[in-house]
C-alpha cells in the first residue's frame, strides 16, 4: 500500500509531474490571503468522509488496521497515530496495525529504525536518496587560506562592481568588510560608518548609475543590526551611507517593477520580532519601509522570478509555515500563498531555476533526525507543480545552503556544506528538478557558503569559511552524465 505522506509542505494533493495532465499545486495568478493547510482534509481522519469504514467495500475485505477508500484498502492512520503494533488489537479489533509494509514495530527516535530511515509518526520511514554521479565533483582550490586582516569570518558574498565577466568577493567580519577583486589579489579594505559585525551583504545598483553597490547588515556593538549602503564611485572607491534603517537579512531585487532594486529584509519591529518587509528604493539611495503582509518571523528568506514576469517574488519561511508573494507593479503588500504545516526545525528556502525552462524554482530545507529532508516545486507558465521529495544525510543550517550553476549547462545547482564535506545536487529538466550529486571533502568543517563566478570562466565557483579562513574552489566545467 502506498504511504500517506506526512512531510513538510504536503498539501494533500497528488504529485503532478512536468508530463502529468493534471494542473499546477499552485497557480501563478495571487489568490489573496490563503492557507492551503487549513483546507486541507485530515490525513488522520478516519471519518466516513475520509474513507469508508466498512470493511465489505473492498474485495476481499480490509483485514484490522486498514480500512476501505473507494474500493482500496489503505492503512488506518488514525489507529497509528494513536498506537498500534504494541501488543494491543489496533483500534479495538482484528490483528496488529499493519503500517502499510514498512514493518510492524514502534520507532521513537531515528537510532530505532535502520539505515536510510528516519522515524516519523513512530514508524520507519525509508528516505530517496539522490543518486551518485559517475564523474568526482570538479572544482580547484585558487584562493585561500591567505591572511585576509580580518579576525573572525561572519558573511561572504560574491557581487559585481568593476563592470568586468567576473565577481567580487566581499568578507564580512567583527569589524567591517574586505573586498578581493579576483584570484591572487590584495584584500580592500571598505569604509563603514561605524565599526561593526558584517551580518549579511547583498548588492545591487540602488542609485541606478550603471555600478552596481554593496549593502550590508551591520550590528555594532549594543545596538540593533542596521543597513549600510555603499555606494560604488569606482571600482575602488566606495563611499559610506547609513540610512539609519535597522535590518537583518537583506537580499536586493526589485519587486515593484520600476527597475531599482529594493531591498528584502527581515525588519526590525520592535521587542526583538522580526517582521519580513521591503525596504523600496526611491532613487538616490532612498529607502522607505513597507512591511509585507505575512504572518512569519521570518528564519529564512529567498527572491526570484518564479511567475515569469521580470519582477521579483519572495518566500518567507519560519518553523510554522511559509508564505509566498508575488512582486507585482503597482506594489502589493499582501500575502499571496500559504504553505502551512511545517513539522520540522533547521527551515531553509532557495530559490532558483535548477530545471533550465526560464522560471524559478523552490526548494526548501529541513532538519529530521540527522537528516535533510528536500521538498521542491517546479515553477511552470501557469504555476507550481511539485516535485518528488527526496533526502540527504546531514543537518543543513543557516548560511550552509546555496544555488548557482557549477557545470555550465544552464541549470542551478543545489550547494550545500555539512561539516568538513561540500555537497552539490545538479539541477536539471526533469520533473524531479534534480540529476545526480557529488561531494568534496573540504580542509575546515564550514558553515559559511557563497556562490558566483569569481574567476571569470562562465562557471559559479564556490566560497567557504569555518568563521576563520576563507577558501574559493574554481568551477571546471564537467558535468555530470
């Protein structure tokens, strides 16, 4: 019997694959405030709305522990939920609850069960693994460990500010920033305000000058973490502006539609709650706040074009549940999907177009038992349709999880760090958004990753540190078969 899944973001609709006939999860047009949880049926209802409880329904008849669902016997989820395969009749008569053939034994935790499981609803759940490349991960160390002049490691960032083929990598540490323009050059040491941790930076051309600037999150000490703004004169010259706006995670897209970048962020709205909202560039480096109308303290947040439309959307994610808005011009601050049910801790979303078909995917991350478990939707003309959830061993962590192409061949990679070892998923045009993975043992358990094309080859190259020393692994083009 096929098992009821239970996982974060279910919606209680059935998989519907790129060839599949039926329509999208989610449809690209705003639908208002909606919670797609709320309306789903039970899982665990065992009313005759559900499914039928009388046994004759179903030829031959459902033995205990099952019962009929148009003609088909499924396992009764009511009677796991609540104990069966304990020594006791399940749900008061017929034998021990079959668990729909993963065996019959009660896990409390994930030592329980055996290896590729995990323990979910007290039964054994085997986790889809993604499958091995043929060929090793192809990526040359060409920067690092140099000293840099910066005493602890917080944030990196690739960003473009010199006009050429390649990226910026900027390193945000206790202090403030340095730049390193490309392999084998010197550090620059960028002007800040006030000294400070470098929480976060983005960039983007909030002046619409034709450079693209540096924006960071910046927390000096016994104050809240604030935006600072620098503006890009030249490829060497930045000059400092602090728009005395407190902000915590920051990502630049525009999501208005008038060609400026904004700023997306996790605002400060007092009492220490985080509120996610839009920092609107007015021009001239400009910001004027806009709280987004989502219920979320937000623990992870990610932009990208999902419907199409050249305007940015974001997703705000925390351990309840996350909401989807679609940027749109004029701008519109509500809410536009609800994903709810979200059961696990360690939530990550990355948003990007691993498929290759023009649209931004969505990928999200949780933590279960010493495992990553990855739910995906692959962005189409009319809207979201999911894709098969699959898991990868290791907790994943803020800051650990990124996207960019690393083999050329126009679609995102999924990258991602669990200690010492760096993990890529290979995105590709399948309904499962993924091909194979590979992984590269690295010199230092990092947490902190970054991803863009430092060299200037065309390729993403990756950026780690373990709070200390940086190091920058060049992309070399071979894709996995």
């Amino acid at each position: 019997m096929p098992r009821f899944d239970p996982s974060p973001w279910n919606l209680g609709l059935p998989v519907c694959v790129l060839a599949a006939a039926c329509g999208p999860v989610l449809p690209l047009e705003p639908m208002g405030p909606t919670s797609l949880g709320e309306t789903d049926p039970d899982p665990f209802s065992t009313s005759d709305d559900a499914a039928s409880t009388d046994a004759s329904d179903c030829n031959p008849p459902c033995v205990g522990g099952y019962v009929c669902d148009a003609g088909v016997c499924v396992p009764d989820y009511g009677c796991l939920e609540f104990g069966c395969c304990d020594g006791v009749p399940c749900c008061g008569e017929g034998p021990c609850c079959n668990d729909g053939g993963y065996g019959c034994e009660y896990c409390y935790a994930v030592a329980d069960c055996g290896s590729g499981q995990f323990c979910e609803y007290q039964v054994c759940v085997p986790i889809d693994t993604a499958p091995e490349c043929e060929q090793p991960l192809a990526l040359i160390e060409v920067f690092g460990p140099t000293p840099l002049g910066v005493d602890s490691v917080f944030s990196l960032a690739f960003v473009e500010t010199d006009e050429d083929a390649g990226r910026e990598l900027v390193i945000g540490d206790e202090d403030g920033a340095v730049l390193v323009a490309a392999p084998g050059e010197a550090p620059l040491v960028l002007p800040v305000p006030v000294a400070g941790l470098v929480e976060d930076i983005t960039s983007g051309d909030f002046d619409f000058d034709g450079r693209e600037d540096i924006a960071m999150s910046m927390t000096p000490q016994a104050s809240a973490p604030r935006l600072v703004i620098l503006r890009n004169v030249d490829e060497s010259t930045f000059i400092p502006i602090d728009p005395d706006t407190s902000v915590f995670d920051i990502l630049a897209a525009d999501m208005d539609g008038d060609s400026l970048p904004d700023i997306v962020g996790a605002l400060d709205a007092g009492n220490g709650d985080r509120r996610l909202g839009l920092l609107r560039n007015t021009g001239g480096i400009g910001f004027t706040p806009a709280y987004l109308d989502i219920d979320v303290q937000p623990l992870d947040i990610d932009v990208g074009d999902i419907d199409g439309n050249g305007i940015a959307d974001v997703i705000g994610v925390d351990n309840m549940q996350q909401q989807l808005w679609y940027g749109a011009a004029p701008l519109d601050t509500s809410v536009d999907w609800t994903f709810s049910d979200v059961q696990y801790l360690g939530v990550q979303v990355v948003i990007a177009d691993f498929d290759g078909n023009g649209h931004d995917d969505v990928v999200r991350l949780t933590n279960v038992q010493g495992w990553t478990l990855v739910d995906g939707w692959a962005a189409q003309s009319d809207g979201l349709y999911e894709a098969p959830e699959w898991g990868a061993a290791g907790d994943t962590f803020a800051g650990t999880v990124r996207a960019g192409d690393l083999d050329g061949d126009g679609h995102a990679d999924l990258v991602r760090l669990v200690g010492k070892t760096l993990h890529v998923r290979f995105g590709a045009a399948v309904s499962d958004l993924f091909g194979c993975s590979a992984q590269m043992d690295l010199p230092v358990a990092a947490h902190i990753v970054a991803v863009g094309d430092f060299d200037a080859d065309g390729l993403d190259d990756v950026a780690v540190s373990d709070g200390t020393l940086v190091y920058v692994y060049a992309a070399q083009g071979v894709a996995p078969p």
